[in-house]
C-alpha cells in the first residue's frame, strides 16, 4: 500500500481544497469529528514492582480528514487531543500528585497525536484481529481495518515520533449504529480504537524515587474515540495541530465546507 503522510504546513491548505475538489467529483470525502454525545475514552495502565495504577478520561476528541475513504493512501489528516488534567485514578489525592507533580498539566494540560504517515492496512479472518491479514487499500462499511500508522506524539512539552502498530479503524454509513452514539448529529460514523506504549522518562517526566517502584516509566496507553461526519465545527474544541496560525481542520475554508460538508 502506498505511504500517505500529512504534508507540511505551507501545502495543508493546498490539500484542504484537493480534497474538497475531489468530493465535489464523486469521491468519497469526508471531515470526522468527535462531539460531545460521542463515548470516547481514554485509559493508562502502569504496572510497577508494587503497585499497578490505571485511570481514564472521557475528555478526548479527535478530528479527520478522508480524500477518499477507499483510498487511504493519500490525503488523510487526523489528529487526538486528550486532556491531561481530567485523567482519573479513583483516587483524589494520587490525581493531584499526576497533575502537579508529574504531567504539570498547568503549564502542558493536553497531550496530543498527530498522523503522519499510513504504512499499512488489512483486515484480519477474525473478528478479534488475529487470524489471516488480508491488506486493503481503504474501508468497508461494517468492517473492522487495522493500520500501522506513524505519527507524532506531544506530551509535556516534547515531541516524539512514534510508530503505532495497535490501531483499527470501523467505518459505519450513517443509521442505527450511528444514532446510536450520536444522536442528533448523526452522520458516517468511524470507531478508532487502540493502543500506544509511552516511556515517561522520554518526554521528560520525572518520578521521584519514592514512587520508582510504585510508578512504571512504561505505561500503556489504550483508547476507543468515535467521529461523525454529522458533527459541526466546534470552535471551543481543541484546534488540530498543525495546520497554519487561524486555520483549523474544526472550521475548514469556506470552499471546503460545501464541498465537504457533513
């Protein structure tokens, strides 16, 4: 499968309107967004030699841009946003010590993917993910597709390129499942669900050696965000990184938002 990767700044707005131009001839274009009615969390797990933490966040959202949903091989754009200081342990006092002391979340309040590149995807005989791997090129209504995507990772304060190798993508035309989750903005809906692993001594989170072995450097990361194409721009969202000063991928061009529409 051909690579596709976000391009730089200086083209985004070039691709914005490549894209647009292609819904406007029949291709299956679409801008997802994750809104308030959407079930999405996001959960941590640390396992350390004496204690095991996890804790979770609903607040997360998410927004993509798909030239051509049979075709993932070039304009696609996506970008998470999780918010740090709402991550819960089931434990007042710990989520306090995560915040200030750890994450700092004052001074860095969200962590945040990016999309750069899709290597690969493929379905899989089993609806678990294991069994044979067939490679595709885009979505099936219905049918689960998982892809190895590399990205960019910023958390407090540093960025790092990352490959995730746990991702999977479920595309769904706009009925039961759809309402189901979004109700009132109901569109095409996709389910994006996975896992990353993050090294916390990579992005400069210190852990004093009080809590070394009750606090992992490893932690995993898993996640389950749900988007539709029948949610509007939301300016009080997190905007999507990346693109130029005043433009965001929540309130496209107004030559893109006919084209692309919902």
């Amino acid at each position: 499968m051909r690579s596709s990767r976000i391009l730089s700044r200086a083209t985004l707005l070039a691709t914005m309107a490549a894209v647009a131009v292609g819904a406007a001839t029949g291709a299956h274009a679409a801008t997802f967004r994750s809104g308030e009615n959407a079930r999405n969390e996001v959960q941590f797990r640390s396992k350390a030699p004496l204690e095991t933490i996890t804790g979770k966040t609903s607040k997360a959202w998410a927004t993509a841009m798909v030239g051509d949903l049979h075709d993932l091989s070039e304009h696609v754009m996506a970008s998470i946003t999780v918010d740090l200081a709402s991550l819960d342990t089931d434990i007042a006092l710990r989520d306090q010590h995560m915040r200030d002391q750890y994450l700092e979340t004052e001074k860095h309040p969200n962590a945040v993917f990016t999309l750069d590149e899709v290597v690969s995807a493929y379905t899989t005989s089993e609806a678990d993910g294991q069994g044979a791997r067939t490679e595709v090129d885009g979505l099936k209504a219905g049918v689960e597709t998982h892809l190895v995507a590399k990205g960019t990772l910023e958390l407090h304060g540093e960025k790092r390129d990352i490959t995730v190798d746990d991702l999977s993508i479920t595309y769904y035309a706009q009925g039961d499942e759809s309402k189901a989750v979004f109700r009132g903005d109901d569109g095409d809906m996709l389910i994006v669900s996975g896992s990353i692993g993050v090294k916390l001594s990579d992005y400069s989170i210190k852990r004093p050696q009080f809590v070394l072995l009750k606090l992992a450097d490893d932690v995993k990361v898993s996640f389950s965000i749900a988007l539709s194409s029948g949610v509007a721009a939301q300016m009080h969202l997190p905007p999507f990184i990346g693109l130029p000063p005043r433009q965001s991928l929540t309130t496209p061009p107004a030559a893109c938002t006919s084209a692309i529409g919902a």
